[in-house]
C-alpha cells in the first residue's frame, strides 16, 4: 500500500536556507569565535602517543591537537585502561 506524499503549502520549501546550506543573512566565516590554540607551547605533542586516560581533560587536548594537526585521532600507543589510577584502587 503506498500513499502519496503532499508537501504542507503553508511551509517554506526553503525553510530560510541558502543553497549553501546557510541561513539567510548568516556569515560562513566563523575565525573570530575560535581561538587559535598553540598545543605544543601548552606541552601537547600530537605524533606522539599519550598516557591520558580515555575521556580525561588531558586526551581530549590531545584529540584537539590531533584534529588540529589533519592527524589521526588515535595513536596505537595511546593508554586504553579505563580503570582508576593505581593509587586509587582498593586491594581486595
């Protein structure tokens, strides 16, 4: 069984968008809201592997610096122990 689809006439076809995909009256030059961030003065090296813990605030730099750099998110060499630090697990 299959039914006719019939566009709403009340609607925009466009609904405000230009071919390119922008709104209307909206700018594709988004430089002045992101800050240029310089990884490497900051002690992150993107070709090298990382021992940040998955989802700490120190691999998502790494991830940043990494797409920065048209890297490769992952190194195979990056720490994949989601476990907690040694110090901080309880001996059985």
């Amino acid at each position: 069984m299959s039914y006719p689809l019939e566009a709403d006439s009340d609607l925009d076809d466009d609904a405000g968008l230009r071919e390119d995909g922008f709104l209307v009256g909206e700018s594709d030059d988004f430089s002045d809201e992101y800050e240029d961030v310089n990884f490497e003065a900051i002690g992150v090296h993107p070709q090298e592997p990382t021992k940040a813990k998955p989802g700490s605030e120190e691999k998502v730099l790494m991830l940043a610096a990494r797409y920065a750099a048209g890297m490769p998110l992952w190194h195979n060499d990056d720490c994949t122990d989601h476990g907690p630090a040694r110090d901080q697990r309880i001996d059985a």
